[in-house]
C-alpha cells in the first residue's frame, strides 16, 4: 500500500491569500513587494546550487565553512521562492524552489556550523544556523505542497524527522540550550525544532507528538521567566530575535493544534521593552552588550505582538520601523492593519525595568529629547560586556555619551575579552586598568546574583517628573580591589545628569589607580574646568566637581581598532578622569607622611575612599555655558549646587556620619536633591533621611527616616 504524505501549512498562506496581496500592495508593503518579485525573478535565473569558486583550493575548515554558508544561503532563496509562490501561485518559482529543497537535502554538508560553533561546544550536533534550516524546510514544505509529488513530500518530511530528531537527541543529553529559558539558543532551538513537529503532526504523531511537548513546554518557561516586565536580559538586539521565536511558534502552533501561547501576559508587556531602549531620533536602539548600532530591527516581533495583544504602542513602532527600513516578508504574515497605532506620549518618559537591571529617562518623547540610559545586571549574562554601572547619553538627535556596541563575532570573541567587551572601553570606572569580574555565562534566572559576585543591582530608586535618581551598586563586580563601589545617577530634567561614585578601597598596601571613563563618537576639547564633547548638533559639557585636584587624558582608541583585521572601525573618542596619583620616588617626608597605609603617620596620602563628582549637560551645539557651578563638602558629604539664571538644583551625597550642614542644606538623609525657581523650591528627592531644611527652611520633619521625591507647590 502506497502512503499519501500529508502536510501542513504553517502559516496557512494559500488560506490567506486574497488577505496578504491586498495587504501587499497597501501602503506599507507596495514598495517591498515589488522588490521582493523583483528579487524572485533574478533568482528563477541562477543556479539551484551554485559551485564554490576554488573550493579544493581551500582548507579543510574553509571548504566547511564555505559550503555550510551555501546551505544556509540556499535555505533562505528556497523561503523566499516558496513563500513567493504559495502568494502569487507562479509555477516557475515553485520549480525553482523544489529544485534547491532536493538539492538540499541531499546535500552532505553538515547543518551545524563546522567552524565556530562546533570548535566552542563539541559535544553538541545542533545550533542556531541548524534550527533556521528546520524551519525554512518546514515552512517551506507547506507552501510548496501542492506542487510537490508524494515523493518529493517523503524525501523532505524524511529530512526534518531526521534532523529535528538531533535537535531533541541534544537537548534530551543535557544540552545548555536545552533549559537555559533566559537565552535567545533556547528559544531559536526550540524553535526549530518545534516547526519540524508541527510539518509532521499529520503524518508521524509518534514523534511530531513529544517533540512539540518539548518546545512547548520550553517556550512557556521562556515566557514564564519574563511575565514581571516582557523584558529581556541579552541586551535590545538579542531581545527582538529571541522572542520573535516564540511568536513565530506559537502562531504555527494554534494554526496546527489550536493551542495558545499567547494568553500569557508576557505578550501585553513586551512592547515597552524596546520602546524605552529607543533612541528618540529612531536611528536606532541602545547598543548595551553584543547589541548593534545603527537600525531599528525586529519590526517582524513587534508586528506580532501588536496583532495578538492588540497593542498600539507596537504598533507605532512598527509603523516608525516601516518609515525608516521596510517591512519583511514575516511582517506580512504578521501585521494586522486593523490595530491602531499609539504613540507614547501618554507613556512616563522614564522607566526602570528592575527585572533586568536597567533603566532609561527621557525629557519627553519628541525627537530632539535628551535621553540617558544606566544599568546593572550581571557579568554572568549572556551576551553581556563589562560594563556594569554604565550610563550612555543622547541629546537632541546626537549620541553623545556612547556603548559602542558588538562589532563582528570572531573565533576570539569566545576565548578573549577583545577590546568592546572590556571596561575600559565603556563609560565606567577602570580601576588598575582591570576588568570587572566575569564568571562564564550563566543561562538560568533573572536574579543577577545567581551566576557569581559580578552584578550590579539597581537600588533605591526614587522618580518624580522633576527628579530621577538611583543607585548602582558593583561592589561584587569590583571586590578584588574594592569594598564599595557605587554609582548614584541623577536626572534633572530636561539637560542635567549628575553622577556620583562612592569608591572605597580594600585593605590592600597599595595605590589604586582610577579612571573614569566617558566614550563619545565626537571630538573632544579641554576647556579649563570642564571638557566639552562637540558633535555637529549636539554637545555635552563635562564638569567634574570631585575628586579636587582632577586631571584627564584622551585614551587613543582607534588604534587599537586599527591594528585587529577584519573589524568594523568604530570612530570613537575617550575621555578619562584620575584624581591625583603620587609616583615620585624620594618624597621629602614632610610630603608624604610616612607610613603611608594607615594614619600613624597623620594623614593618609591617598585613600581608601575616592569619589567621582560629575555634571553631565547636553545641550545645542552653538549654545553657551550659562550656568555655574558650586561644590559642596563636609566631612563625608560631597555635592554640588547648579545655578542658571533663576533657576538652582542643589544634589548631595552622605557618604558616612549624622547631622550635616553643606551649603544651603541641613540634613540627615543619605541623598537630597533640591530643584529652586525664583527662589521657591519646586521638587524635592529625600533619601533615608527624617530631617531636611534648606535656607533654614524645614522642608522634612518626620519621626524615622524616609524617601520621597514630590514635586511642590501644585506643579
């Protein structure tokens, strides 16, 4: 008895049809449809699987590498000609299309790259370039369907049983990315091989069956593991493509078994994840980690998620992402016209997504708005850099303060700490030139403390619409050299940062060399108190206040970039800041006291505590320094008082003791911020204090300490 091979349309293409060319030629598609025909049409004219140029020239693990990039380039000309023909029904791309699926799938090249991720996990038979092949052939398998004979259909459904049985064989042995529900491996694996399932649902239950438990189940956990925020810990780039796996799977999912993945709340969240890591002139998102800058990518994701959750606030997103790039060939499967777009700005302009350790102010939601970003997290994240306690700055359609982002991955990435991943090269605090701690990536929970003493924890945040402000503490990051390590990041809206590091060194007999750390694609020029980072739109006026006695430098950066082949140049300058450093032998005794580690001889020549105090002012490229500045001190008090105009902020910082009187302020508590106008005080932000006057004003009286931000007098 001859058995008839049944298949699955995944997406049910061929139903939808009359739908998707009618949304194909609307107004955000006509354009990308035309050069999406275009694109199928020069195809029709080459080869199904091209030769190699010298390919016996080359060595054993260049011949692999070559021939593993043309399986995958081959996969994707066959989607692309399936999906165009399941629209258009041109016989000429499905020919075209079987022929590279028969090519394919005899071809003896292995589906796993046999260069890079085989040399790093040898163990293993399955990666992320093998779970696209799963599911380009599953997908492709249904929309070629009616032109296939049954032959055809057994050679492939032969195929994915085989291959996705390797996918379910490693994760059944202990792969990593087998259960590691934080990681983008995961979700793509799973991914792969849940599509596979569902092309055989019909016709191999015994094994479509477990299979798709498996992906099922891991897909939740993912989704599980995110519900508190729908935000993500690999950095904005990795986000968008872990989590349009399973979005991708769970539509193929209910389009197959009716199951629905998306009643979990994950997904009427998610949308204000990228939405806060966009910069406001839309050319991109915040490049934290092996993220990448310029481009707003992942408008597939966001397309679905506005589809399923009926969100507008994706929505919008995905309508700016349309307008600057394009849509693709899955946001045509995705996009639901019918969801009206929202734009945020009924949104709070500043977030802290606690989960994941980051948070993002803006002045407002306009274009030109000044934006900061700051995070913690931990050293053990995947695909993270070391560069905890890390701020970045845009202002007015510039990048000021920046993350240079991942360049291109190399066989070293994964052995080394290149120059983008280490700390130097952020907008951190460098002491002795080291890194931060690392341990290797840990895949398991949220909790940044889990995967070893190398986090930062965002702490003691306090908001109001005048005042933004908290802490990062990397102590654990840092501990080798230092007992406390704190960076307390304020925002006063709409142009002024100000950034406090409350140091502190261990007990070790040495000098401690500190750097603080600031990286900028523009140049940069001392100005006597201060630095000024001068772009074409934009500036940001560096002003340290502390350490007294402050010097900087300009690290040259390029060229150490220069001297790496095969890199992107990343045009980057480096400012850096050190307190005074004592290195000249024979000091007469009268300069330093000797000893010099503890205070039997008088006063300490340096150490163990230091503090960074920096005032950190975008603003237009021609406007002027119209503001002053005043430092503020007492014994174990630090602060600064900004004047412009009629218009003063007053930040101080308690490092240890009671009661103090710095300035205009009488306090207790740990942290004050005080905004005037004209002389009245506006808002105001207490931290861990019970007692605050101003001008011998009492603004806090309370029984126990408190903390509060509140904006006053009706504003």
């Amino acid at each position: 008895m001859t058995m008839t091979h049944t298949t699955v349309d995944l997406y049910r293409i061929h139903d939808r049809r009359d739908e998707l060319l009618a949304r194909a030629k609307s107004v955000h598609f006509a354009k990308w449809w035309a050069q999406f025909l275009a694109a199928q049409e020069r195809e029709y004219a080459n080869p199904a699987w091209p030769e190699i140029p010298g390919l016996g020239e080359k060595s054993r693990e260049a011949a692999l590498g070559a021939r593993h990039a043309r399986l995958l380039s081959a996969s994707g000309r066959l989607e692309a000609l399936a999906f165009a023909y399941a629209l258009t029904g041109d016989a000429r791309f499905a020919k075209h299309a079987r022929e590279i699926a028969m090519c394919l799938a005899v071809d003896e090249t292995p589906w796993m790259d046999p260069v890079v991720h085989k040399a790093i996990y040898p163990e293993l038979n399955a990666d992320l370039g093998y779970a696209t092949l799963c599911y380009r052939v599953a997908a492709s398998l249904g929309w070629l369907a009616p032109t296939l004979d049954d032959a055809d259909k057994g050679r492939l459904l032969d195929l994915l049983a085989d291959r996705a049985a390797v996918i379910h064989s490693d994760a059944e042995r202990g792969a990593w990315w087998g259960d590691a529900p934080n990681s983008n491996w995961t979700s793509h694996l799973m991914h792969g091989l849940g599509a596979a399932a569902l092309a055989l649902w019909p016709s191999r239950p015994e094994v479509a069956r477990p299979w798709s438990a498996m992906a099922t189940d891991r897909m939740r956990r993912m989704l599980d593991l995110a519900r508190e925020e729908g935000a993500g810990l690999e950095g904005v780039g990795y986000y968008m493509g872990c989590y349009l796996w399973p979005l991708m799977y769970g539509t193929e999912l209910r389009n197959v078994t009716g199951e629905n993945l998306f009643e979990h709340e994950f997904w009427r969240k998610c949308a204000l994840f990228p939405l806060y890591h966009t910069l406001p002139d839309l050319s991109g998102r915040t490049p934290v980690g092996d993220s990448h800058y310029p481009g707003l990518g992942g408008s597939a994701f966001l397309a679905g998620v506005a589809r399923e959750a009926r969100d507008g606030i994706a929505q919008w997103q995905v309508h700016r992402m349309y307008e600057r790039s394009g849509p693709g060939m899955l946001d045509l499967v995705f996009y639901d016209p019918t969801v009206p777009e929202v734009a945020p700005e009924t949104l709070p302009p500043c977030r802290v997504f606690h989960s994941v350790q980051i948070a993002s102010f803006r002045s407002g939601w306009d274009k030109d708005a000044v934006y900061g970003y700051f995070h913690g997290g931990s050293n053990s994240w995947s695909h993270c850099h070391l560069d905890l306690n890390e701020f970045t700055i845009d202002a007015y359609g510039e990048r000021l303060a920046i993350d240079h982002g991942s360049w291109n991955y190399t066989p070293h990435y994964f052995w080394t700490v290149e120059p983008q991943i280490s700390t130097a090269w952020h907008n951190t605090v460098v002491v002795d030139g080291a890194d931060q701690r690392q341990v290797p990536r840990y895949r398991m929970s949220y909790d940044a403390r889990e995967g070893g003493d190398c986090y930062s924890l965002l702490e003691q945040y306090l908001g109001c619409p005048e005042i933004q402000m908290l802490r990062g503490d990397a102590t654990t990051a840092y501990a080798d050299m230092l007992d406390r390590c704190w960076r307390e990041f304020v925002f006063l809206p709409p142009d002024r940062f100000v950034v406090y590091d409350n140091l502190a060194t261990n007990g070790a007999r040495v000098q401690r060399h500190f750097q603080w750390l600031l990286h900028s694609p523009h140049p940069m020029t001392e100005c006597g108190d201060r630095i000024e980072v001068r772009g074409s739109k934009a500036k940001l006026v560096v002003q340290p206040v502390f350490p007294t006695g402050w010097r900087c430098r300009f690290p040259d950066r390029l060229a150490r970039a220069h001297a790496l082949p095969d890199r992107p140049l990343h045009e980057c300058q480096c400012l850096s800041l050190y307190p005074p450093w004592i290195h000249i032998w024979n000091e007469s005794p009268s300069k330093p006291p000797y000893p010099q580690w503890d205070d039997r001889g008088g006063v300490r020549v340096y150490g163990p505590d230091y503090q960074y105090l920096v005032v950190l002012s975008p603003q237009r490229a021609q406007a002027e320094v119209d503001w002053r500045l005043e430092p503020l001190q007492a014994p174990g008090v630090e602060g600064v008082r900004i004047t412009a105009g009629d218009r003063v902020d007053t930040v101080v910082f308690k490092r240890q003791g009671g009661d103090y009187a710095v300035g205009p302020v009488t306090s207790n508590a740990e942290k004050v911020v005080i905004r005037e106008r004209a002389g009245q005080v506006t808002a105001l932000a207490v931290w861990n204090g019970s007692r605050l006057a101003h001008n011998g004003c009492v603004l806090l009286d309370e029984p126990a300490p408190v903390n509060r931000a509140v904006v006053r007098g009706g504003r």
